[in-house]
C-alpha cells in the first residue's frame, strides 16, 4: 500500500501538525484571553478547554461538528440556553425545556 511510519522529533510540536495545530487553538482561543496565575490555575484552564474542545467545539474537518458527536435537538424540545464554559469564554448552546 505505500504506507510509511514517519516518526517526529520529541519535544518538537512544530513537526507535527496535529499538536501544532491544538496549540494554536489553545493559544488564539483562550490563553491570549485570560490570566494565568500558577500552573495550577494553567492545568485547570487547559483541562476545561480541552473537554470544550472535545465535545463543544465544531471542527470542519468534522462537517463542524464535535469530536464527541452529539445529537440534533428539533425545535419542539424548548428554547436555547447558552451554556457558559471554559470560565464563561465559551458557550455550548443546547434546548431546554421552559
């Protein structure tokens, strides 16, 4: 089949474009956004923008959407209520009932 195992350099996020790129998202979407006091504060950020990442956030390469599928919500079941996440910078948008 001509498939190759290409290894990357460890410590080396630049040569593989899928950390590269989880990076960059973490960076442009919330750590140039809030402030960070100690690495626990910074583990407790990353986590939760993480689990946004995962389950909340849309992906293009996903047909825009989450890693963790998540079904369609039809308009019988409520209204919109934004869910605050990762500190309120973020929201999820789901339908809850009234």
């Amino acid at each position: 089949m001509g498939i190759c195992e290409v290894l990357t350099t460890p410590r080396s996020p630049w040569r593989n474009p899928y950390a590269e790129r989880f990076i960059g998202s973490l960076r442009r979407e919330c750590l140039d956004h809030i402030i960070v006091f100690n690495e626990a504060s910074l583990r407790r950020i990353v986590k939760t923008y993480f689990e946004y990442y995962e389950r909340s956030r849309t992906h293009l390469a996903l047909a825009k959407d989450a890693p963790e599928s998540r079904a369609i919500q039809p308009p019988a079941l409520g209204t919109v209520v934004g869910l605050p996440q990762v500190g309120g910078l973020h929201h999820r948008y789901e339908r809850r009932a009234a």
